[in-house]
C-alpha cells in the first residue's frame, strides 16, 4: 500500500558551480512543518504528487492545512490504484476505463456502501480533480482525450446579512455532490450539549481527568476556543490579558498569528476572546504550578511559554492542525471511565461541542437583550467567526427551540390522551 509520510520541508536553490549542480539552502524561506510526501508500496515517491504539494505550498497562497488535506485525499487515491492496478495516468479511448471515471465509480460505490461519508466522497474527487488540472496545466500530463468535460453549476449561499444568493461557477462532469443528510447541524457539525450535561462533564473531568484536560474544556466551555487555540495559548497571554472597559470581572486575551504572542487559529485569524476574571485567575495559578514548571523544565526553548504541557514537555497539539492526539486518546479513556459509572453525558462527546455549547449560550444571552442583527454581530466578534453566515446557524438554531418545544409538548399531550381514550374506551 501507498504510504503518507510528514516531514519537515527546507526550500533549496540550484545553481551551477565548476559544471556541478550545487544546492543551497534559501534561508530567507522559512521551514514548513509536516509537510506531506506520498510513496508508492515500493517506496518510490509520487513525484508528481509531491511536485503539486511543493509548487502549492511555496505559491505562498494556500495554507499548510489545506495541503495536508490535499495529501490525505490523494493518498487515498494511492491506494486504490495500486490496489486495482491502474495507472494515474491512464486515459484511453473508451471512457468507462479511464482511470478518473473509474475512481469516481469506486467512490460513490464506497459512500452508497456506508464507508465513506458524502462529504469525504465528494472532497476526494474534488482533489483529485484539482490535481489532473494542474497537471495538465504545467504539462506534466499530455493525453489524446479530454480528461472530463467542463460544465456550469448555479450555486446557492448566505450572503453577509442573511440573504440567498446564486453564483455560476465552473465544474465537471466527473464531480460527486455532497449528498449531505439533512439534519441540524452547528459549525464543525456537532450540537451543543445541555447546561446539566456541561456541568457534569466539568465535575467528572475535574475528580478523574488530568488538570490540563479539565481546564481545556473549562476554556471550551466557557471562551468558545477551538482545541488547536487552547493548545498553542502562551504564559504570555494571559498575563498579557487587558481588562475590559464595560465590566471589571471581564478581560480579554488576543489571539491569531499577529498576536503578541502569537498563538494558532483557524484561517489564520487574530482576534481577542473574553475570559472571566475567575477563569483567568484560574489559568494564571496553574501557569505558577509546581506541576507546570516541571513540565516547562523538560520541554525544548520554543515550547517552555505554553501554557499546557504533556508531562514530557512536549506541545497537545500537532504543529500545523488544529488537533491533539494527546487529548483525544485522554477524552476517550475518560469516556470510557464515565461509561463504567452509568454517566451517559460523555456519550458520543466530543471537544469542539464546547465551543458550540458556548455559542448557543451567548447567543440565548444576546438575543434577550438585543434583536437578531446586534446579537449575531456580537457573536461573531466573540467566536471569531470569518462571516455571518456560521453566526446565523446558532441564531436560527435558538429561534427553533420553542417551536420544536411547543410541538412536542402538543404532541406528547393528544399522544396521552389518545392512551387515555382506549384506556377508558376498554
């Protein structure tokens, strides 16, 4: 099987000297961590591929991120043609045997099979779409057929302050819709849990779980943080925290890449995120702790000003995500902890229901005292969202609360009295 590697990429310029190709590393281009290499199952590399990650990556336009997920989707794609034994650049004269038309079959196969989801379906093949255009682009592919056939889509979003509009854009004959199951969703697909099951995964947390764990879902809970965020704070940061002028209890601390110090966000945005004078006072004595100055000790020069540590000095996060292998193998063994003691408010949970746990929240406490316009532009600013659009999700998600409150109240009543009818009719 193909495999996906990470490593740590230098950029280098070529020039001649004596007749002879010598290297040399281009110190004023920084080093980009994690960056993904593909090879085949023996262990040649997928130039190609690697060429696509390297020109995207140094256009300086796309974001590591976004590259990473490129690579996994095209390790993917890999896989299957070593598996079925197809070529990537195969393309012949009957176009059920190209190899993109044959992938996209496997993959709606997989999806309608249950083993992918729609959205993962439909990414891969957007990827690989994106990769076949640039190669054909840079002339790294020369085929006697079109690869697929360029048709206009209309397609339909939410504008800045609500409205639906429509834009034609450019897509192919080959691409997968994302079938999406229609249910309700918040931002990063997950619901916000109640105030009695937050409260209980608090408590459990604190009695049974690492004090940095615990304090990670207290920030979730009560700063809307994403993970990637709580994992890169600084010591800096809080004590660089600026009270704020309409409430002495209060404060704010900055975050993004143009933060003093800088600390990660997803999309790169930097913004500030309210903190209680509880909570901050709270971060601040665990950052003078015994048990975080040790784990300050072991850590390297660039990692000693995090405020959360693992116990080898080593970062949660993962340099370049906005994930935490570290947490994730802690949150499942607590989960498994509380399953053995009947708490089912760990069921299905997951870190980022944090934060829409706090959305909902601020956003039930700002539409009681504001309309719907002051609200959503209130928590925007809190959340750091990019547009108004992830803002109106939890809006509109309070607005149907009563309703679906109301309707299974008069639903759960003519259900009773149609029992007691029988019941009297017997």
């Amino acid at each position: 099987m193909a495999t996906l590697e990470w490593i740590t990429y230098q950029q280098h310029q070529a020039s001649l000297k004596d007749g002879t190709v010598v290297w040399k590393v281009r110190s004023a281009a920084p080093k980009i961590e994690r960056f993904p290499q593909i090879y085949w199952k023996d262990s040649s590399p997928w130039r190609e591929a690697n060429l696509w990650a390297q020109a995207r990556a140094t256009s300086n336009d796309v974001d590591i991120s976004t590259i990473q997920t490129a690579a996994t989707s095209l390790h993917a794609y890999a896989n299957w043609l070593e598996t079925t034994d197809t070529n990537w650049w195969d393309f012949p004269l009957r176009k059920s045997e190209r190899c993109l038309v044959k992938y996209r079959g496997a993959l709606i196969e997989m999806r309608n099979d249950g083993h992918l989801a729609p959205s993962t379906t439909a990414q891969r093949m957007r990827v690989a779409i994106a990769f076949y255009r640039w190669l054909n682009g840079v002339g790294l592919l020369d085929s006697n057929w079109p690869l697929w056939q360029d048709k206009q889509v209309q397609i339909r979003f939410m504008d800045k302050v609500g409205f639906e509009r429509s834009v034609l854009v450019t897509t192919t004959d080959l691409r997968i819709p994302n079938r999406r199951v229609i249910r309700e969703n918040l931002e990063g697909g997950l619901l916000p849990v109640t105030i009695e099951d937050r409260d209980i995964i608090l408590q459990f947390a604190y009695a049974y779980a690492s004090e940095e764990l615990f304090l990670m879902l207290v920030l979730g809970f009560f700063t809307g943080m994403r993970l990637g965020s709580i994992c890169d704070l600084k010591v800096a940061t809080l004590s660089q925290a600026l009270r704020d002028p309409t409430s002495n209890e209060l404060f704010r601390i900055s975050i993004g890449p143009r933060a003093r110090p800088p600390v990660a966000t997803k999309f790169g945005v930097t913004g500030q995120v309210w903190l209680t004078r509880l909570h901050l006072e709270r971060m601040i004595e665990y950052a003078q702790s015994s048990r975080r100055l040790k784990r300050e000790a072991e850590a390297c020069a660039d990692n000693k000003d995090l405020l959360f540590l693992t116990r080898f000095g080593n970062p949660y996060h993962q340099s370049g995500t906005q994930k935490s292998a570290a947490l994730n193998v802690e949150i499942y063994s607590l989960k498994k902890l509380a399953a053995k003691h009947g708490i089912s408010s760990f069921e299905n949970f997951h870190f980022h229901q944090t934060r829409a746990t706090y959305a909902t929240e601020l956003a039930k406490i700002a539409l009681a005292v504001s309309d719907t316009a002051g609200a959503v532009a209130f928590v925007k600013d809190a959340l750091m969202h990019k547009n108004e659009e992830t803002t109106l999700q939890y809006i509109r998600f309070l607005e149907k609360a009563p309703i679906k409150s109301a309707a299974s109240n008069a639903f759960t009543r003519s259900f009773l009295g149609l029992l007691a009818g029988q019941v009297n009719g017997e």
